[in-house]
C-alpha cells in the first residue's frame, strides 16, 4: 500500500513504512551482504568444519539443534557490516543471544545458516536469511539459496512495495506449466494427511521454504512455530510475490501484520521481538485459506472440548443438587 506520494504505508495503522529510497538503500546493502555470506559458506565445503550441538539430550535420547563454526561465523560478518554501515539499526539473530533496544526503528533479523542439520551432512540445501524490520513491519527481505529455480545459488529478494527478484531481475509469476492437478506445498514432518490434495515437501530449511514460495516452486509452507530469524525475510518475499501471509490472531486465523513481542516471557525480563513464535501460513489465496479454515475448524473443536469439560466439571462441582 502507498500513501498520495507512492511511499510505503502500513495497512494496520502503524507507523508508515520508510521512503522508498531508504528501502532501494536498505535492500541493496541486504542484498550484497546475503550474497557475501553465502560465498563464505560455499568456501567451507571442501574443509573441515567444527560441529556442536545446543541440545546435549538426556535420558538416552541423541543431541540435536546443531551449530558449527561457519554459523558462527557468518554471524559475526553480518553484524560487524550490519553495524558499520547502519550503526543506529537493532540485530537479532539465531546464534548470538541479544535483544533490540525498543527504541530501534529498523530491526535486521538474520539466520547466518538455515538448515545447519543439511549443511554439516551435505544434503546441498540451505541459505542465509535476512529480514529488516521497521516498527515489526517487514520491510526488505534477502535470502541467498544454496540453489533455487534456476539450479544454482543467488539470492531472492525483496522491498515493501516493489518486486520480487533474483539476483536483481524481476521473478516471473509462476512457473508455465499445464495439466499440474497436485501442486506443491511445505509443510511440518508428518503433516500430509492434514493438507489434502496437496504434495507436501520438507526441506529441512524454512528459509528455503519461504523463498521457494516466493518463487512459485511451493504453493504454500506452513510453520507451527517459527523464530522471527527463519521467516522474516521469506515474509517479506512473499508479500512483494503478491501472496498471503496469515497467522493466529484474537478470532483465529487472520492476515499477518507485523512482528511483534509477546506479552511475557519465562525469563524475568522484559520481552522482545527476538522472543516472538507463532504459527504462520504463507502462499496463494487458494492454499492459505483452506489452510486458515482448516485451523478454524481445529479452533472450533478444541474450545468444543474445552466447554464439555469445564460443564462437566460444574454440573459435578459447582452446580447445587
């Protein structure tokens, strides 16, 4: 949306998104930065690289959530250069632990290494994400790909208000195919039976996802319970794709708006954009809204069983006899 000038607005009532040469400015740093980290990723694969893992796992169970040198390191890049050439700017990102000052207007988001679990065994499909955030809204999205539409790595990307591209050329809509009746879709491990008519992949990256929904490869990718680091970039795509993005609201299932902090967090201190996680949707009219009637009927059932019980609970505890 755009005010009488044709700059950016926000369509919640917020603050209004920044002029449109702040964004060009802000895209092109994002840009160059994602593809710089993906370089350096691409550097490692003949060497030997240090793995650890966050999760140690007890009772006998094997450890998970890992995290290697390169994540590490690629991180450090995209602050040291995020802070150099934006120094008033917040960064939140997936390996070192810091929150946003409230006072910071633009938040960049980034996940040095998405899909850490296929990179370190291999398995060629992971990227480097990057969302800026002004006030919770997306405004700029870059994720460079280990490999995408056109079979090699670049970067999709993305301003409030302007086009997607990959690597600065304007993404056709869609892929032209004719007599595709199941199309693709990205959704959580085990959930076909849930997303019928649908072929469900899981990359092992939301990232990927997201950028791949962009793109037109997935019609839509579900996410139960994202960081802000996995899809703020990949939001911003697919809004500049022109597609849904949706997620849990006070009535249900409802378009997203913009990123904001919980209301409290287990820890004594107060919360931040970085603590943000809900369900999200994101893809064509089509897919998002029989995925938000599906999570309206799932609502339905679940505040169903809830009355029983608490009727139940007063015709035998509280109602007199």
């Amino acid at each position: 949306m755009t005010d009488a000038t044709g700059a950016p607005t926000a369509a919640d009532g917020g603050p209004p998104a920044p002029p449109e040469e702040v964004l060009l400015e802000i895209e092109t740093v994002a840009v160059d930065l994602a593809r710089m980290a993906g370089e350096r990723i691409m550097e490692t694969l003949t060497r030997e690289i240090a793995v650890e893992y966050k999760d140690q796992g007890e009772d006998g169970r094997p450890p998970s959530n890992p995290v290697s040198e390169v994540d590490h390191a690629v991180e450090e890049f995209l602050r040291e250069r995020v802070g150099e050439r934006f120094p008033d700017h917040g960064i939140i990102g997936e390996e070192i632990d810091t929150h946003p000052d409230r006072d910071d207007a633009f938040v960049w988001a980034v996940d040095p290494v998405d899909g850490t679990t296929n990179f370190i065994n291999g398995f060629p499909l992971y990227a480097v994400s990057i969302g800026v955030l002004h006030h919770g809204l997306p405004v700029v999205g870059a994720i460079w790909c280990s490999t995408g539409h056109t079979l090699r790595p670049g970067v999709y990307h993305a301003r409030r208000g302007g086009e997607l591209c990959f690597e600065g050329e304007a993404m056709p809509s869609g892929r032209p195919a004719t007599g595709v009746t199941r199309k693709l879709g990205a959704g959580p491990a085990g959930s076909p039976g849930r997303f019928r008519g649908w072929d469900i992949r899981v990359t092992g990256s939301a990232a990927i996802e997201c950028a791949f929904v962009a793109a037109g490869i997935f019609q839509y990718a579900v996410f139960t319970a994202p960081s802000i680091w996995d899809v703020a970039g990949g939001v911003c795509l697919s809004q500049a794709a022109g597609l849904s993005v949706m997620t849990n609201g006070p009535r249900g299932v409802e378009d997203f708006r913009r990123f904001e902090a919980p209301r409290e967090v287990k820890d004594d201190r107060e919360p931040s954009v970085r603590d943000w996680r809900q369900f999200i949707a994101m893809g064509s009219e089509e897919a998002t809204g029989g995925i938000g009637e599906m999570m309206s009927r799932r609502r339905n059932r679940v505040m169903f069983r809830v009355r029983r019980v608490l009727w139940r609970f007063a015709a035998r505890f509280l109602i007199p006899r």
